[in-house]
C-alpha cells in the first residue's frame, strides 16, 4: 500500500479548497461529497451458497478447450472401427472392358469386372488396435488435464479478487479514519487549538485515502471482469481456500505428464503404422471375365482370382516413417522438459511457503505494534496532547502494517492452491 503522506499536489488541493471558502470548514458536506469515489461498475455480488464447485463447472463449460475432448473420441471411435475391420485398406472395384471395333473389327470382345482387397500385414492389424487404445486413453487424459487446466485459471482469479476485495476494504477503512481525524482537527480548530495548516494536512490525507480508494476500485473491477469472463457468473463465493496437498512430488500420476506419456505412446504405434504402409500390402483381386474373339465365336465366361505380394523396399521404410521418428523424439524431449520444469516450480514454491510462514510472524507481530501505536496518538490528539503530523505518521504506519500483514496471509494462500496445481491436484 502506498504512503499516505501529503503530496505536494495534494496539498495545493487543499489549499486551493480552503482558500476558496473564507468560512472554512462551513461547507465541509459539499468538498467531501466532490472528493468522494464513486464507481461506474458495480461490483459482484458475494453469495454465501455458491460453491466452488459450482464457480469450477461454469468455468469448465465455458472453456475454449471444450470442443477438443470430443474431437478426441471421435479420434478413438474412428481408429478403433479401422482395427475392427477384416481388411486393410479401402475394396476397390476393377473394370476393364476391351474391343476391336477401331481396329480390326472382328467382332472381338473382351469385359472384365473384380475387387481387389488389401490383407493386413503380420502385426499391422494389431498396431491398429493397440493406436484406437492409446488415442481413447488420450481422450480420457486430455479430460484430467482440461480440468488442471480450469481449475489453475479459475485459482488465479479467485485468489486476485481476494487480494483486491481485501486492498479495497482497507482503503475503505483508511478513507474512515482520515474522515474521523479530520472531524478532530476541525473541533480543535474551532476551539483554537491547533492552526489551520493541521486542518489542512488532515484534509490531504483524506484525499489521498480517497485517490487509494479510486485505484483500488478499479484494480477489483478489473478482477471481477476476469471472473465473469472466465466463469459468465454475475456471483463470486464469499470464501476461497485449500488446503495444502498429501502428495508432494512429481510422477507419472500428474495429469500433464500421464497426457504427455500416451502422446508418446501414440506416436510409436503411429511409427509403426507408418513402417507397416511404406512397406505396402499383398493384394488379393476376385474377378469375372467374358470374352470372344469374334463375331462367329460364342463368349466364354471365366472366373479370376491375382495375388500381389510386395517385397523389399527397407530404404523406402525407413524414408516414409523418419518423420514419425523426428515427432516420437520430440515427444521425449518434451516429456523430460516439462518434469523438469514442473519440479523446479514445486521446489520453489515450497521455498516460497517456508520464506512466508516466518514473514507473517514477524508482520503480525508489526501490526499488533503500529495498533497500539495508532490507538495512543489518537488519543493523545484527540485529548490535545499531541500535534497532527505524528498521528497521521501514525496511522498511515498502522494502515500500512495491516495491508502488509493481510496480503502476506493472502500470498500464504495463493502459494497453497499453487502448490496443488504444481502437483496436479485439481479443484
């Protein structure tokens, strides 16, 4: 919280206002109500019986990854229909019809009609299967991690409207005591106690306290947008809080990296795949054939049945499926990249929460000290034993304190919820 000493330009303010009305304080009610905040926006509404759990379902169905856990299913549905099929590839119809019309015209005929197949490799129909089992468990992967997803999103701005809500109550609070202070001066002015210039200073802290008020109104109207954002919710819960995880490490339980696993699981049997379609298909054709070789002749009718078997070819292999090579590696290095990064983060915000738990000792400690502080040069001003620039000192020591004490509380929070989304605990 900044300092509420008075500025320079506060202080012209206050000139300018005490200059303007010779009958000073007379008209006390019309300068407070000009220096008065207002806000534009209304703010949120705290409703007691919303649930997180609720905030956390708006927030899910309003997120822009939704459509992709669908498209995975109809990923899975399609490749496991490809592993349950008898035959490698698509039938095709073969037709070949032949005469001599344009040349001789004998009279010879020649039509042919068949379908040729391809058969599954040795393996080939088995990596299928075993693709439509890693893309389904992808589907299901990429649901836990849409909800880490959400739930860090919805962490964040949960814990930036507690630390604005809290900062604004206490420019609330702050704006009330100048208020009470600069009625005291006023008293004592009247009764020729103190000059006009403490009056004057009292009226410039109220000012100030009033430009923190602004700031701080705007700062939670800009929070409140991100929630409604994020959530479409005109209705933010009263309260917010987790606590802190049981497990505390990163393994293959984490939703990104159990996400990140399949892919890599997906991409060799997409590597296989890949081997199996550059090394070709034997081709089996069924046909049927009329034939004659002239007019005078009867048409004979036949039945066909060709085999193709590819062979060699390893170079072409190896050439059509390096990309799948290159993505499986890169999959690797992704994997190891981001453990480690996930680790490093878990490691600083247990360093983090440690630092914290000793600096909210020693800021309570502060804040009960600048109470007291604050309690006795109030009273010491108000019974006239004292001047005003110490209390306002002495107040502005307190405000800060217990700004200072809250947010650390606050942080203390926000570094739990960190801590369980660094470990993959959702909401």
């Amino acid at each position: 919280m900044k300092a509420l000493l008075p500025s320079a330009g506060l202080y012209l303010i206050a000139a300018t206002l005490v200059a303007a009305s010779p009958a000073y304080p007379a008209d006390v009610k019309a300068r407070e109500a000009v220096a008065h905040p207002h806000s534009e926006h209304p703010h949120l509404s705290v409703d007691k019986n919303l649930a997180v759990d609720q905030v956390y379902q708006a927030a899910m169905q309003l997120a822009p990854e939704q459509a992709l856990g669908g498209a995975y299913q109809q990923q899975a549905e399609a490749q496991r229909r490809v592993g349950r099929g008898l035959i490698a590839n698509r039938p095709r119809i073969n037709l070949n019809y032949w005469d001599d019309q344009a040349g001789d015209s004998t009279g010879l005929q020649e039509s042919e009609l068949g379908v040729a197949v391809d058969l599954w490799r040795w393996g080939e129909r088995r990596n299928a299967r075993a693709l439509a089992e890693s893309f389904n468990s992808g589907s299901q992967d990429w649901q836990s991690y849409q909800r880490l997803l959400v739930s860090g999103r919805l962490r964040q701005v949960l814990h930036q409207l507690k630390i604005r809500a809290a900062r604004r109550q206490h420019a609330v609070d702050a704006v009330a005591d100048a208020q009470r202070l600069l009625a005291v001066s006023e008293t004592r002015f009247k009764a020729g106690a103190i000059p006009r210039a403490a009056v004057m200073q009292s009226e410039t802290l109220l000012l100030a306290a009033r430009q923190q008020l602004l700031e701080h109104e705007a700062e939670l109207v800009d929070a409140e947008r991100q929630y409604v954002t994020l959530t479409g919710l005109q209705r933010r819960p009263e309260t917010f809080s987790e606590a802190l995880p049981q497990r505390r490490q990163i393994d293959q339980y984490h939703p990104q990296l159990r996400l990140l696993l399949t892919r890599r699981q997906q991409h060799v049997q997409k590597l296989a795949q890949q081997r199996h379609q550059a090394a070709g298909n034997s081709t089996v054709s069924l046909g049927v054939r009329r034939e004659r070789g002239s007019d005078s002749e009867p048409a004979v009718d036949s039945f066909g049945v060709s085999v193709s078997i590819p062979f060699g070819g390893s170079a072409y292999a190896d050439a059509a499926s390096s990309e799948a090579a290159v993505a499986l590696a890169d999959i690797d290095v992704q994997i190891k990249r981001t453990r480690l990064q996930l680790q490093q983060q878990l490691h600083e915000v247990e360093h983090q929460l440690d630092v914290l738990a000793e600096s909210i000792d020693f800021a309570t400690r502060a804040r009960d000290l600048a109470q007291r502080q604050w309690q006795m040069a109030e009273k010491a001003f108000v019974a006239g034993e004292s001047d005003i620039r110490p209390t306002i000192l002495a107040l502005q020591h307190y405000r800060q304190s217990q700004v200072q004490w809250q947010v650390l509380t606050l942080r203390r929070d926000e570094l739990i919820s960190s801590l369980r989304q660094t470990v993959g605990e959702p909401l």
